[in-house]
C-alpha cells in the first residue's frame, strides 16, 4: 500500500467526532507493544513512584541482557529505543540518562563477558557522543550535575577494554568535564 502523506491524514483525522478519535487512539494503543508503549509514555501513566524512564531502561537491559538466550550485541535497537523515548516525550533529561545507561549497560556486558567488537563499541562511542552533544545544548546545560559521577564511573569500568573504547571514554569524558569546568 502506498504511503499516505500527512497532510491527507491530517484533514481525515479532523473529520472524526471526539468519540471517532478516541476509538482511533484505542485501536493504535492495541496495535502493538510498540504503540502501547508510545502513548503510555507520551501521557506518563507508569506505576507510581517509577520514573518515566523505566520501562525503557528495563528495554535497554533486557536487548544486553535476556531473561533467555543470549544478549545482542548491536546497538541499534538500542539507538532506536532511545530515539522512541525522545520522539514520545520531548523530555531531554530522561533521553540523557537513557543515552547514559545504555553505554554504561554494553561497557557492563563487556566486562561480563569480554571484548566484543569493533562495530559494538563504535556504537558505544555513538550513543556517547550523541550523549555529548545534546548535553552540551542550551536546554541541556544545567543537566552536567545529574550525570557527573556516572560518567566518572563509567570512564573507570571501561578504563581496561581494549578497541580503542577505553580511549575515547576517556577523551570524550574528559572533554565533557573539561567543558562544564569539572575536574577529572
């Protein structure tokens, strides 16, 4: 089928009775995991006390570490876990700590199972750097503080594997204190 431009949609949607919508929503909320998970996160209905984050963390833990079979070692899934948390969102403070654990969490791997390979911590090294630059933002700026000790952390758990990873930690970090005036 075709791919539907927006617009087209746009003008049928606003056709729909408040009813019509809501039947419409409810039927993309059943469609999939994925949508359940995309409208439960844009209107924060987590169980209480859990922070807006954490079915997403525990995605992120469970693509490293399954409760069965064996963890992947591709970041992309990762990547686009992330990117969903943002895009359903808009919160940067939350996208930042996911952009953090999941970094944490293959540098956890690592250290639970060995080296992996280059194209893991190049995704590794991606997802930091995204981390970076969407830190060092306007709107992000203030968020240095949260996150200063689990990148110190971070840069020590890594500081043995090999690939070059325990490099760019540390000079991607190293920077990251540099440009917020902390001391490494």
């Amino acid at each position: 089928m075709p791919k539907v431009p927006w617009s087209a949609l746009k003008s049928q949607i606003k056709l729909l009775d408040k009813n019509s919508l809501l039947g419409l929503v409810k039927d993309l909320y059943e469609l999939s995991p994925q949508s359940e998970r995309f409208l439960s996160t844009r209107f924060a209905l987590q169980p209480k006390g859990e922070p807006r984050t954490a079915a997403y963390r525990e995605r992120i833990q469970e693509h490293f570490y399954p409760r069965h079979g064996d963890g992947s070692i591709k970041t992309g899934p990762v990547r686009a876990m992330i990117r969903e948390y943002r895009k359903a969102t808009g919160d940067l403070q939350g996208t930042l700590d996911l952009m953090l654990f999941a970094v944490e969490t293959g540098t956890d791997f690592t250290n639970d199972f060995g080296d992996i390979d280059e194209p893991f911590y190049d995704g590794l090294c991606s997802i930091l750097g995204d981390f970076a630059r969407l830190l060092s933002s306007p709107d992000c700026r203030g968020f240095y503080p949260t996150f200063a000790s689990r990148l110190a952390k971070l840069r020590d758990e890594g500081s043995d594997i090999g690939w070059g990873y325990s490099d760019f930690l540390d000079e991607y970090i190293g920077t990251i204190e540099h440009r917020f005036g902390a001391a490494k």
